[in-house]
C-alpha cells in the first residue's frame, strides 16, 4: 500500500464522518487538504507520494552521483563526455529515446565510456503525467527498445519527464521492471543561466547519498562545461566521492 492509499482512505474516513455530522466545512477542508497533498506528491518526487520514488542513494559515505537529463544531445553530450573522461567520473544519463534513436552512436558511446544510459521516455511529452497505463507503457518501451537498440544494454531506471508522478507512472514502471528515479539536489540549470547560481543551489542540498540532476540536453555546451567543473571542483573541496548512481542504489 503506497502513501496515496492510506491518503485515499484517511480522507473517504474524514469525509464520510462529515457528511454524517452534517459538517460540511470539514468535508469542504478536507477536500482542500487533499488536493494540496496531491498536487505536492505530483510535482515533489521526495514525498514518494504514489510509490518508491528512488532520491537518495543508501550510501552512507560522502558519495554523491551525477545524473543528467534529455539527452543525447550532439550539440553539448560529446563535449561533456571529454570533461567526464579527463575527470574519471562515470555518470548516469536519462535519455530521450526519440534522441537515442536519432544519435544512436553517441548513445553506444556514453555506454562505451562506462556510463549509464536509462529511460526518460520516449517523446519526453509535456503531457506524459495524463498518460494512461496502457499508453505510459507503450511509452516507456519504446524508450527502453531504442536504447537496447543502441547500446545492447536495456535500462534498468525511469526518470519522468519534468520528475512528475502519478499513480499510472509507477504501475507502467514496475510493469516493465523499472525503478523510478528523482534526486535530491538540482540547480535548475535549464533556467538559470549562471554556472556558479546553478551550482550554490547544488551544493546548498548535498548530503551523503545525493542524486544531483543536471541537463546535457539543449544546455550549450559551454555552460554545461563550466558548471559540471566548478561543481566537480566544489565536491571535491567538500570531500565527496561521485560516483555512478547504480553503486549508490545498492
């Protein structure tokens, strides 16, 4: 039973004692209450409101994974793939299959070079949160095929477009053998254009077992650089070992 099951019962218990007292207020909050849970667990992956939203790894040491998001992309992954190289740091890339499909030898090669490659959907769809099981799962393989296709490899993880979760999401995910992966600190770099903002915000929520989001898709290359070597260099200060997200999941 997840979070938003005994949710569910707590609030049917809560209404229908109102509406026996003939309290309507209280029914009135209730309803209120429970729509601000809903759309919290919606939007904020660490509640695990609908299911196991993996945000943290279990390593208690100072270790720390890098995960970015969207790509493949040509015009910035390649680049950042040299940086990851030199700094002998493997990441984890949520990939969007449609991008996997089109760049099918930069895909191979992020696997190539030790990284992760794992599902982000297919289409990366705005709309992937008011799928319905039957089409987030048609979804999700499409994604989980075009990455097999690449890399020989199927992905093992799932993260959702914009981290949004419902109900449907975890069903599909778990319906293919995906865990369902968030983070526990972000920079908002595809909003915030300055490198050293992005990575203040990053180092602000660290913590030993900290899944960091970043993007390589539709980032230039050159503030994804800059920003992955200023936060490398301020692990680093802080004492934390990156290492890929699978040896912090264990």
């Amino acid at each position: 039973m997840t979070r938003f099951h005994m949710h569910v019962i707590v609030v049917a218990l809560v209404g229908a004692l109102a509406i026996f007292c003939g309290n309507y207020a209280l029914l009135i909050g209730a309803l209120i209450v429970s729509f601000a849970i809903v759309s919290l667990g919606v939007v904020w992956p660490r509640l695990s409101l609908f299911g196991p939203f993996i945000c943290r790894g279990t390593n208690s040491r100072r270790c720390v994974a890098l995960t970015f998001d969207d790509g493949p992309d040509v015009r910035s992954t390649p680049a950042l793939l040299d940086l990851l190289h030199e700094a002998r740091v493997e990441a984890a890339f949520f990939a969007i299959g449609k991008r996997v499909a089109a760049e099918r030898e930069l895909a191979a090669r992020i696997v190539r070079e030790g990284h992760l490659l794992e599902n982000h959907s297919f289409a990366h769809s705005n709309a992937t949160n008011f799928f319905t099981i039957p089409r987030l799962k048609v979804e999700l393989t499409q994604a989980q095929e075009a990455i097999q296709l690449a890399t020989g490899i199927a992905p093992k993880l799932f993260r959702p477009p914009m981290g949004l979760s419902n109900p449907n999401v975890f069903h599909a995910a778990r319906a293919l053998g995906l865990k369902v992966v968030g983070w526990t600190a972000r920079g908002f770099d595809t909003q915030v254009k300055d490198p050293e903002r992005v990575v203040k915000r990053i180092v602000r929520q660290l913590q030993p077992g900290a899944i960091i989001l970043l993007h390589d898709g539709n980032i230039p290359a050159e503030r994804l650089l800059v920003t992955v070597k200023l936060l490398l260099a301020k692990l680093h200060e802080r004492g934390y070992e990156v290492v890929r997200l699978d040896k912090i999941l264990k």
